[in-house]
C-alpha cells in the first residue's frame, strides 16, 4: 500500500510517484481526493515554470511527469495517495 502524504490548505511541493510504474500521469488523476485549483512544474529543456489547472470537466489531459517534484495550491487540507 503506497504511503500517504499529508498536504495543507495552501501551496505544497509533492513528488510524483507510481507504484504502477507508469513515466506520466493526468494531473487531475495523480491528485484525485484533493481540492486543487493550479500546479507548477519546471521544465528543464526551456529552463522555465510551467503552469497547469484543476480540470474537473475532464475534456483537457495535463500530463505530469513520474519523478518529478510540483507545487500544487489546495483550497483545503488533504492526503495525497500516490
């Protein structure tokens, strides 16, 4: 059973982890239970932020990279289960 990471009302640094072992994930799939509204990652090729929404109506995928770290806005307090 992966662990779980608690997170607080606010922005959080979270790893992107898979036990499953996939490379990348849906952004609104990773951070499922969470009240999140944006997240940022950093792409290394462009040496730039990259900003990404909470899309719960599903019609746009926003991949997130395993093993990568983002920060993530919560609206209220949650447990992020890899």
């Amino acid at each position: 059973m992966p662990p779980a990471i608690a997170l607080v009302k606010g922005w959080n640094l979270v790893p992107a982890v898979s036990i499953s072992g996939a490379t990348s994930m849906d952004a609104d799939l990773y951070f499922t239970g969470l009240t999140w509204t944006r997240g940022y990652g950093f792409n290394t090729s462009t040496d730039a932020f990259v900003s990404f929404i909470s899309d719960t109506t599903n019609d746009a995928e926003t991949n997130i990279a395993i093993g990568k770290g983002y920060w993530i806005f919560l609206t209220k307090a949650g447990d992020l289960v890899p």
